[in-house]
C-alpha cells in the first residue's frame, strides 16, 4: 500500500465534518433481511453489553411480537414509558420523543426505524424521531428490514408480491456511523417460525404460505448482503480518497474496457460484457482521446461513439477521457474508480516494432501492476478491412503551416536589428519564442514546421556566410542540431498545453452552462418561467430546436408555447405527440441517438424528478452527432433533471398553496358552523320556550304584552344574526353595489344611534362633529351599517357607564372618523385579526355574534375607497379609526341642476 499526500483542502472538509459529527449523535443500525432473524434479539444485547459497561442507556421503545427471548432481555434494562395516543377509537402506544430528549441519555434504543408515527405526532415518520435524537447529541441503537428501504422497496415487492408502506429513505442508511448484519439461512429461519418463534401460531401459518417462502427469503438475504457490501464498498473508496491512496485495493470487482478506434470495438466491448457478467462485476467502457486521435476524421471518430453506445446497451457505463499519454490517463482512471481489471484489445507485431514502439499493454504493464490486464486478439485482416472501409485520413488544414512560416518570416525581421548588438545564441532564443506561438496557436503539425523553418531561417539569414546554407564552423551543426530538438520539444510541449488547455476549456463550458441553467431555474416561480427558460438555455447550448411536453389531468402530455419569443429567434420543435407519450409512459429516452425509434428527427428525453416523471423534453440539434458524444449527452441528462427537479419544485409549491387555501376555507367553514350553530340555537331554544309559554292558558294580559315583546326581540337579533351573513356573502361576491351620494355625516350617525338606543342605554355616548365638516360622497345605507357595527361592538365590549365618543375631522381630502371607548381595549397582538371572519374577542364566548360585524365594515369602507384599523389607546381602551376620501362636492347651481 502507498499512500501520497492528502489533499489539503478535503483535509479541511474532513476536519470540518468531523467537527459537525462529534457534536451528533452516533446511529447503529441492526440490518437484516426480514423479521425474525434476530435483530432485535442482537441489539438488546448489545444494549445489555453497554449498561455493564457503565454507560447511561435507555429503552425507548422495543417491539417483542410475543417472543420470549427478546422479552428477557427486556429485564432489568431502564425504560422509557410510552405515550398513550387515541387513534380511530383504539388506544395506541407510541415513542415519547420530548420524554427521551428531557431523559438525555447517553444512548437510546429505538426499534422499528421504518415505523409510522400516529396522527397527531411531531413527526410522521420514526426515522425522523431519530434524527432529531441523533442532533441533541444522543446515540441511538435502531433496527431495520431491507424490504423498508426506499431504493429497494419495489424491487422486494416484484420478488414477494407484498409492497409494503413504511419506507426509510436511502440516506439514513448510508450515513449511519455503523451498521451491523444480523444474517439467518433460510432452513433456519423457517424451522424458527414453525417453532413459533417469529410470529404467533395462525400469524406463523399465513407467513409461511405468503412472504416466508424460502425463495423469497433467499433473494431478501442476497439483497441484503448486497446493500450492506455497496456500503462497505463506498466507505473503502471514500477513505482512499480522504488519503490518496493510489494503489487498487481489490474488494470488489470493477473493470475498465478501453475502447480503441480500430475495427475490434465490438469485439472488444461484447468480451468486456461476457467477463463483467460472469465474475458479477460492474464494469466500465472508456475512450481515450489524446491529441493524434482528436484529428480523426469524422467517420472514424463516429465508429468510436457508436462503440461506446453499444457498451451503454449492454449495461456499461462510458466515459471520455482526454489525456496527451493514454496508458498514464487509463491507468489513473482505473485507480480512480478502483477498478481492478482492465480490458483492451491486442495486435500482434514484430519483435523489433515492440521494442521500439511498445503497445498500450506493454506501457500499462509497466506503469499499473496492481491491475489484472485482460488482453483481447484483433484480427488483422478485419482491421485492415477497417480501414479500407474508412478511406483516407483527413487532409491537413494548411492554413495553420501558412501562419507559422508568417510567424518565423517576422521573427526574421524583428531579429536582425538585434544582430549588431546580441551573440548569435541569444538571438536563437527570438526563434523559440515564434515555434511556442506557432505550436500554441495552430497545434503539432505547424510547430514541428515553424521549428523546421526557424533553423533553416536563422542558418540563412544569421550564421557565417550568411545569405547561404554553408557552414563555416562546424560547431553550427551541433548548434542546429540542438536547436531543432529544443524547437521540437518545447512546441510538442506548447501543443500539448494547448490540447489540456480545450479540454479544460470545454469542461468548463459544461459546467458554467449547468451551473447557469440551474441559476436561473431556482428563480422561476411557475412552469411557463421554467419552461421559457429552459428552452432559451439549451436552444443556445446544444444549437437545437427544443419543446417541453407537460402532461394534462389525463396523463398526456401536451408541448406548452412558454419560452416562444415574438420576434421567432427561438422557433419551437414540432415535437411527435406518439413518441412523446411513449417517452413519458415508459420514462425512457426514445428518438434519434436511442434503439427506440431512432428514425425520428428528435430526441426525447423524460424529466425525471425525485418523486414522478414531469414531462417529456424533446431536442433537436443543428449537428446529428452532436449527442453522440458521451459528455454532451450526459450535460443534457443533467439540464433535463434540473428542468425536472425545478417543474417539481413548482408543482409542490402549488400543492401547498392550495392546501393553505383549503385549510383556511375549512376554517371557515368551521367558524361559521361553530357560530351560527351557537347563536341561532340559543335564540331558537328560548323563541320555543316563549311561544310555550304564550300558549299556556291563565296568563295575564301584562305577561301575555312582556313575552311578546320578548319574541320580538329574539326574532330581530336571529335577523339581525342572517343578516351580517348574507351581507358579508354580498360583499365578498361583490354583488353590492354603491349608490353614492353626496351626504352629512351627522345624519347618518343620527340614524345609527337611533337604531341602538336600546343597546347604548347603559352607556353615555359622546359625539364630537365639528360644524365645518363637510358633505361626503357614501353609499348611506352601508355606511350607517358600519357605525351601527362599531357602536354595537363599543357596547358590548364595555362595562355599563362606560364612555363611547365619536368623532370626526377632514384632512386634506379625506374625512376621518375615530369610535373611541375607555373599557379594557383589545387583545394585544390581534388588532389586525379582529377584521378577518369569524374572529372574535378574548370574552365574546358569552355574547352573541358570529364575528362578522369588523370584516363587513373594512368590506364596506373598503368598496368606498378607504381604510379601517384598530388600535389601543394609551389611556386605555379601544379606537377604531376609518377614512373615506372627500372628493369635490357639486356647487349648489348643480346640485339644483341635478335631476331628482
């Protein structure tokens, strides 16, 4: 094993998480492939092996299911009462989570991760109990079957036939600090249930005819084991990347086919797939591209990318590669990805051509001997067929020789000026200079020319006799020798810069475009904003026509127009509706580039979201090879689950805001059931009574006159009761509408004190109008039914004697009125609630009234134009405030004017 040195910045990720962890919580996790291997049997008595060892522990919540050896572990360990919950008339115990967080201790077992908590409860899931335990610092030992996991929960439902509902996400399971396998063979497991020692006796016998058949619980077993040795797996690769360990360790198989630009793809890939197969192994195809193979011609470079969609077919994972070595580049992605087994094909050649030109398998076995090479033949005749059936490379682009003999023809000037003054060796030196920008520039090809022509020039122009090819000194041969190989090397070295530098350019176009896209994604807030950006971003990225197939409430999806812009510089994709449905019922990509349909123009990808499919993104590029570059396919992958995962992001939104817009309809609703169930019952029960007692024979004429009036008064209050409602219903459907008129405010308040004088008897009300004030543009109806409501809300609030004073002022253009009172104000903090509907004072339990009359008013002078608060006042009680705009009343010749 070697190790290198770490790099500093994940040491400092390292340092930072391990901060955030020592201040968590550990989580133990008893896995096993069903119930009754054992799990919770195992983890009680680690729980027992922890108290002898002094440690502060603590039974949450155990679930024995009848059995006797788990119950006796159960004795003499300290447990947490369980809290009683009443769900649909049963009596059910559940985990008392704010109980365990006082208690504190320092570790806490708690079963059945994957449980449901009860309606009611912080948390609907357990795991989510646990969570919160795991961040006050508390350990926590818990217990879990593989069918609860959430990646596999379908997958144990297709081998059982049983889909169960209580799930764990993935996650939990991934960052436990410890997670132990608690295993049981099949024969014994069975012979344990026969023995009644999972399930009761009738319990026992219907689990052995369903879910305890021994094919189900060998495939539950393998699943298990599986999950367990991916995890194991992702820890090893992690802790070889925290210590850049670059050596292979070989835990478990992973191989890497490197797919060459011969003929023998298919060959080589198909033997990769029957190797991965038989040893169980994932495996990857890989495509190498160093600086000769990017100038491929496009036919050849197409049988590469169709090579490395077959290996996508049979169930590889593929990746492009750019590096100037290709045995140092396959090596270092093998030790990446810990593989252990490289697979590339083989061509048998001459000795001597070994020796002086060794193959990719001679350098790999020379730089990586950790790793297994698997060597595939290549038949010769097949790959020289290949190549006849290629054709001839692709001419050289002479435009790039052209500028470097431009660039060397100006070097020449600019140096001879220096001559007279710098030796011959460091004018050499300017020449160096022109083959780097050559070489950086135009590539490999016009480098080793500007390198050529640089010592021809500087022989020419420069060494003794000049203007002649002669050599006087023979040291000048020496001296061009030299210089040409310096010239060769530095420009092969400036082109394999150059080469780097557009791999790293083109990567980090990828990236800024996916890092833009999911920018301006996480700003929308509808799908037509999603939709529109998205179709501008990838219209530019993969120079395509785009469409977006949102489906309607039937499940078929239909192209939305959003992101159409006027003047046409996007024209949207006429997207096939058929393959579309097809892409979207299947969640599978179809179209050009795919073995589905691949005839059609487009390709259509689905937008997959964490929880369901979204929608159907349909794309077609200007260039037909465009997605068949591995990367650009990948980059497509990635806009199109941002895509998915914002169109999600959106539609919950939408979920919750109707959910709030329910919930508060359902308040409603209460509210009035609540109310007019109270105040009409009451009036109604005594209207019963009286009319009872009119119809009783012997009362006197004065007791006869009192209870009438008596059903009077109760009659009104149940109208006046309707009637705040069916104005209220007016109002909010705006069916009311204003008769304005230009009217005295005195009047109008007149008139709704006489309406109230019964009710204001008991209390002296002040009115304080100036005599200036003047006329104001109201409907009078309605604006008398404002007073009425906050001059009956004054009294009735208020103790007997207590002062209600009103008052008026105009200012500017608005006319303010104040209903003011000295009794025990309002509730601090809802001054603004009052006027909602339904709502109601701290001591309105024992008075009448649905709590309408505030809502109707700010609805009245609201219609006007206006505004109405409430406040406190600072010597005490309450004042309700409103204004009404003045406007400019008529002269007296048009008010006589005016028809009647």
């Amino acid at each position: 094993m070697t190790e290198q040195r770490p790099d500093p910045d994940r040491l400092l990720e390292a340092l930072q998480a391990e901060a955030m962890a020592a201040a968590r919580g550990k989580l133990k996790i008893f896995f096993g492939a069903c119930a009754g291997v054992g799990k919770t049997y195992a983890m009680l008595q680690a729980a027992r092996q922890k108290l002898n060892e002094g440690v502060d522990i603590l039974i949450g919540i155990v679930e024995t299911h009848g059995r006797a050896e788990t119950g006796a572990l159960l004795e003499g360990l300290p447990m947490l009462p369980s809290r009683k919950m009443q769900y649909r008339d049963k009596l059910l115990a559940e985990f008392d989570l704010d109980a365990a967080l006082a208690s504190k201790p320092r570790l806490i077992v708690v079963d059945e991760l994957a449980h449901s908590n009860v309606e009611g409860s912080r948390h609907a899931k357990r795991w989510q109990d646990v969570e919160e335990l795991l961040a006050a610092g508390i350990d926590v030992y818990t217990a879990l079957n593989v069918q609860h996991l959430d990646s596999l929960n379908d997958v144990v439902g297709s081998i059982t036939g049983v889909r169960v509902r209580e799930t764990v996400p993935d996650q939990v399971f991934d960052v436990a600090d410890e997670v132990t396998l608690v295993d049981l063979p099949p024969d014994e497991l069975l012979a344990r249930l026969a023995a009644g020692k999972v399930y009761l006796a009738d319990a026992a016998e219907r689990a052995a005819r369903n879910f305890f058949r021994k094919g189900n619980l060998i495939a539950l077993r393998e699943l298990a084991l599986r999950r367990t040795a991916d995890r194991v797996d992702a820890q090893m690769r992690a802790y070889r990347a925290d210590r850049a360990i670059a050596n292979v360790w070989q835990a478990k198989e992973r191989l890497v086919v490197c797919v060459g630009m011969g003929s023998s793809g298919e060959k080589l890939v198909r033997a990769a797939a029957r190797l991965a197969a038989k040893l169980q192994a994932d495996w990857i195809a890989v495509y190498v591209e160093t600086p000769a193979l990017q100038r491929l011609p496009a036919g050849r470079r197409a049988r590469v990318l169709e090579t490395l969609k077959l290996a996508e077919e049979l169930g590889a994972e593929t990746a492009t590669l750019a590096g100037s070595d290709a045995a140092r580049t396959l090596a270092a992605y093998a030790r990446s990805r810990n593989a252990s087994k490289l697979v590339i094909g083989h061509r048998l050649k001459a000795s001597w051509r070994r020796k002086l030109l060794p193959g990719l398998a001679d350098q790999l076995a020379e730089q990586a001997v950790e790793l297994d090479l698997y060597l595939v033949g290549v038949d010769d005749t097949r790959a020289q067929a290949g190549r006849e059936a290629r054709g001839r490379p692709a001419r050289p682009d002479w435009r790039g020789y052209a500028w470097a003999t431009a660039y060397v023809a100006v070097t020449t000037l600019l140096a001879t000026p220096l001559l007279s003054v710098f030796d011959l060796a460091n004018v050499v030196m300017v020449f160096l200079l022109a083959v780097v920008g050559a070489a950086l520039r135009y590539g490999r090809g016009p480098g080793a020319w500007a390198a050529l022509a640089a010592v021809l020039s500087f022989d020419f122009f420069f060494v003794p006799p000049r203007f002649t090819f002669a050599v006087s000194d023979t040291q000048y041969v020496l001296t061009f020798a030299l210089m040409l190989g310096v010239a060769l090397v530095i420009g092969q070295l400036a082109a394999k810069l150059r080469f780097e530098a557009d791999v790293a350019r083109q990567r980090e176009r990828r990236a800024d475009e996916l890092a833009g896209l999911a920018r301006e994604l996480s700003g929308a807030l509808t799908t037509e904003q999603i939709v529109g950006t998205a179709l501008e971003r990838l219209q530019g990225v993969f120079q395509a026509r785009c469409a977006v197939l949102l489906p309607d409430s039937h499940e078929r999806v239909r192209p939305t127009t959003a992101g159409q812009h006027a003047d046409g510089e996007h024209e949207l994709l006429q997207a096939d509706g058929e393959i579309a449905q097809w892409v979207y019922d299947h969640q599978q990509a179809a179209g050009q580039g795919t073995q589905t349909l691949p005839a059609s123009p487009a390709h259509y990808l689905p937008l997959k979201a964490p929880m369901r499919t979204r929608g159907v993104l349909a794309l077609q590029a200007t260039d037909p090879t465009l997605l068949d570059e591995p990367e650009d396919r990948r980059l497509l992958e990635a806009c199109a689950a941002q895509v998915a995962l914002a169109l999600e992001r959106v539609h919950f939104v939408e979920v919750a805001q109707d959910a709030l817009v329910s919930m508060e309809g359902e308040r409603l609703r209460n509210g009035l059931l609540t109310a007019v169930s109270h105040d009409l019952r009451t009036p109604l029960t005594a209207l019963v009574g009286l009319a009872d007692t009119l119809g009783r024979e012997g009362l006197s004429e004065a007791s006869r006159q009192e209870l009438t009036l008596a059903v009077g008064d109760k009659a009104r209050g149940m109208a006046e009761l309707v009637g705040k409602l069916l104005d209220m219903a007016r109002l909010q459907s705006g069916a009311v509408e204003l008769r304005r008129d230009w009217h005295s405010l005195e009047e109008v308040l007149g008139s709704a004190r006489r309406q109230l004088d019964v009710v204001l008897a008991d209390h002296r009300v002040v009115s304080q109008l100036p005599p200036d004030l003047p006329l104001c543009e109201f409907d009078p109806v309605l604006l008398e039914r404002v007073l009425v409501n906050l001059l009956d809300n004054a009294a009735k609030y208020t103790p007997a004697g207590s002062e209600i004073c009103i008052r008026a002022q105009h200012r500017g253009d608005l006319l303010r009125v104040v209903v003011e009172d000295n009794g025990p104000g309002l509730p601090d903090g809802r001054e603004e609630r009052l006027f909602g509907k339904f709502e109601r004072g701290d001591n309105e339990s024992a008075l009448p009234g649905v709590g309408l009359g505030l809502a109707i008013c700010r609805a009245i002078i609201e219609a006007h134009g206006g505004r109405i608060h409430a406040e406190n006042r600072s010597e005490g009680g309450a004042r309700f405030v409103f204004t009404l705009p003045l406007g400019t009343p008529p002269s007296m010749a048009e008010a006589e004017l005016a028809p009647n």
